[in-house]
C-alpha cells in the first residue's frame, strides 16, 4: 500500500517506483541512474535523476502520469489549464505571453515586472503600455499599481493586462478592481504570482489570482513552496485565453528533455497544498507571529512591514522585511555577518533585508535566526535614516525605440562617462529584484546611472548588463 503524499500523487509516485526497480536502461539520460562507480561525487548529483520520458512514464507516454498530475492540479486552482515547468516561472511567462497577440501589439504591464516579462515582449513582439505603482509615503515601498494607471492606458487598446503579485516585497495590488476593469473591456489578466504559490490556502492569507477572477497565473514551486529549483506551475481559464494555443506557446518554449524531480516535486507539493495546505501554512504564520513580536519588543514596530500597513488582502503575511533605515542599521554589512554564520537571505542592500520564510521553516530555524539577529542589529544600529524609494521601483522611462527593435539593433559600447543621454541595448537590474532600471530602447539618464553606481558601491549584485562593473555600457548604435 502506498503511504504519504505518493498515494495522491501519480508524479511523485511514479518517480519513487522508478529509483525503487532494478533497471538496465538503454535510453537517455547517459548516466542511468548509475555514475557512483565512474565516481561518487558526480554519482551524489545525477544517480537520482529520473527523466520524463523512460523514467516517470514510458517513452510513448502510455501511462499519461503527467496528465493525470496537471489535471489534479487545475483542479485545485479552479483552472481549466495547468502546466508544470522545469524551466521555472521565466519560462511559464514567457510561454504565456507568447500566447496573447502578434507582433506589434500592445499590452498594460507592470513596470515593476520581473527580467522575464520584458524578455517575454521582446521574443513575441509585444509593445509594452508601462503601468507605474503607488509608493507608500511614510515607507517608500510600492503599493501596487492603482485603477487610474490602467485606465491612463486603455485608449491604446492593451490585449491583456500583465501584473506581478505580490511583488517582491511582499505588497499587492487592489486586484479585483483591476481585473473588473479589464474585463469590462474584455482584456484578459495574466498575473506573474512567482512569489504567490502558497496564497489561496488559509484563511489568513490573500485569496489566489483566479479566485480573484483572473484568467491565468504563474508561480514558482520553488520560492514559497517547498517545490525542487526551477519548478514552476501554469494555470489558466478558457474564457478568455485560448488552450491550444497556451499549449503551442508551452511546448515550443518548454524543454523536450524535462527532468522528473522538478515535475514530481511539483505534483508533490500540489498534494501537500491540498492535504495538509491549510495546517501547514497556519503553523508557519505561528512561527512568524512570533518572530515579529521578538523583533517588536526589541527595535519596535517600525523595524517590519506589517498586513496592518495597507489594506485587507493587499500584503502577504509570510514576508518578512526589516527596514533597517529605521534603526540606523546597513543591510549590506547584515548581511554578510548573517552568511559568515550560515543564514543567508534572500535580498540586502542598504536599508532592507528580506527574509523568506515557508511551510518547512521549524521552531529551531527562526530561533537560529533570532539568536543570530537580534546582536547584530543591536551591534549595528545608530542614528535612523529616512526612508528612501529604491529606483528600481520608482524610475519612469524615456523610451526612444521599441525593446524589440532595440535588441536586435546595431550596437556599441562606450564609456560610462558618455553614456547619458544614449539608448541602452541591455536590459539592466539591481538583483535581485531583477527590476529593470532600463530596458533595451531607453534612454539612460543620470538618475539611472547614478542609482546603478550607487547600487554597485552598495555591494548589490548588478544583472544582465554586458559589463557588470558599470565601467562601459552596451548601446544601440
């Protein structure tokens, strides 16, 4: 008799059968399961890597394990149309995005989306309709983009709306009322919920995109779900998107090589969310209820974001940012004492660190890290700093060409000390967030490099640029 998630799992069932059989392939992978006798290191990595096709189901795909999974997991997310990735979000997006228009159409998206929507723009030829977020005042982190952002835009007649929610630091768009909006003009929303996988699950937590009434959404298994690197779940309604091409776009962009564990971690962590979703997500807002007192009763509340900040369903609970302006305190210099102990996080640069925490995380991991923390910020903390908008939230383009037509243009690379006022050919982000500062066909203004310097002094990691030392910058010729 099965036991455990297997038995309402055909994916991870069929991946445990596997490694459990005495086998001889004759197929790919090359290492067939047994590279331990050629060494045991290499042995360590690939000897528990079952592919798709010979491993989790026959080469013909005769037993349909994979569809039987997607269907269970559309089931669960109220969808008509799922897909596992082993490509992570960037290729569900990007298999999405492929999916809306031709060439020259334009669509209403969040400027604050991830590397991957606006590489996404680029391969369908999409023209992006910019939608900028509210800042909150007293905090200087984005809110979300507000009804009047959409309804700037909708003269250009958008195909589809494309948000990322929650954003990276945890805060959320008022959603039904931008989904009302587009669909009274029958736009579809297609929401980049990378960092949502574990909404819709509790009571306490905001509701998922298509219980929102959206019409598809992307989530990595990895980031808040306890899913294996770079797995990644697509699901969809057809009311407004059509399957068979969701299914065109998935396939041509999708592996035809897709390794088992991604996608048996996936069905596995569908079958968690359903069982034990609710119990596991309650005692993990336990864990982080009482992190937050701790941190409370010694730096105050300022020191967190808190639900109680914005608006019901607008913040998700599991987040955890200090904001380290408050007590004077260098997230940089944080965070390399916190890696020195063995508790790396997840983002640092001057005044914020975020912390994620999920369903795995146990009474000793956050005590680990408060016994950590707490000297720290102590030893760290002076004179507290205003808060300030990082520019990867809050710079408004100068676009001279399409992104497209910038990618593909002609280029050339000049020294920063002549490149303000040039249009960038790279697209280039803090990282993470993985927020463009610019994008191919913008202008790059001294505000821009300014922040890239700065952000490069700070010891933030610079992304996708062709020199990442700020010392030259690709642009178009």
């Amino acid at each position: 008799m099965k036991d455990g998630l297997r038995a309402h799992a055909p994916l991870l069932d069929s991946y445990l059968t596997y490694l459990e059989q005495n086998k001889f392939p004759f197929t790919i992978p090359g290492h067939k399961q047994n590279a331990s006798h050629l060494d045991e290191g290499l042995g360590l990595v690939v000897d528990s890597d079952v592919p798709l096709y010979g491993g989790l189901d026959e080469i013909k795909l005769t037993k349909g394990v994979l569809d039987q999974a997607q269907s269970l997991a559309a089931k669960l997310w109220s969808a008509d149309w799922a897909r596992f990735s082993t490509g992570g979000s960037t290729h569900a997006n990007q298999a999405l995005v492929l999916a809306l228009g031709k060439p020259g159409d334009k669509v209403a998206i969040s400027r604050t989306s991830h590397r991957s929507l606006l590489s996404a723009l680029v391969l369908a030829g999409l023209e992006p309709l910019w939608l900028y977020p509210e800042i909150d005042p007293s905090t200087g982190v984005p809110i979300g983009i507000p009804v009047s952002e959409l309804q700037r835009v909708l003269v250009h007649n958008p195909i589809a709306l494309l948000l990322t929610e929650p954003g990276y630091l945890g805060t959320i768009s008022d959603l039904p009322a931008l989904i009302t909006v587009a669909h009274a003009k029958n736009i579809p929303v297609i929401i980049d919920a990378a960092w949502g996988g574990h909404f819709g699950f509790h009571p306490a937590m905001p509701q998922h995109a298509l219980q929102l009434g959206a019409d598809a959404f992307v989530t990595s298994i990895h980031k808040a779900l306890p899913g294996y690197s770079a797995s990644a779940l697509a699901v969809a309604t057809n009311d407004r998107l059509d399957p068979v091409r969701l299914d065109q776009t998935f396939e041509t962009t999708h592996t035809t090589s897709p390794a088992g564990a991604p996608l048996a971690s996936i069905d596995g962590v569908r079958a968690l969310l359903e069982v034990r979703g609710e119990e596991l997500i309650g005692t993990l807002l336990e864990g982080i209820e009482n992190f937050r007192t701790q941190m409370v009763s010694e730096f105050g509340s300022q020191i967190l974001l808190h639900s109680s900040d914005f608006a019901a369903q607008r913040f998700d609970p599991t987040k955890i940012v200090l904001r380290l302006n408050t007590i004077g305190a260098d997230g940089i210099v944080i965070e390399k004492e916190l890696i020195a102990l063995g508790l790396p996080v997840e983002l640092a640069d001057r005044d914020t660190i975020v912390l994620i925490a999920t369903i795995t995380d146990t009474d000793e991991s956050f005590s680990a890290l408060l016994a950590s923390l707490i000297p720290l910020l102590r030893k760290n903390s002076g004179a507290p700093r205003p808060s300030a908008t990082s520019l990867s939230w809050k710079v408004a383009p100068t676009i001279e060409m399409s992104m497209r037509d910038a990618y593909f243009a002609q280029s050339c690379v000049v020294d920063s000390t002549d490149v303000v006022g040039r249009i960038s050919a790279d697209l280039i982000a803090p990282y993470p967030p993985g927020v463009a500062v610019v994008a191919p066909g913008e202008v790059i203004t001294q505000e821009i490099l300014n922040g890239l310097l700065s952000a490069k002094a700070d010891g933030i990691r610079i992304a996708y640029a062709s020199d990442p030392t700020l010392k030259t910058f690709r642009v178009t010729s």
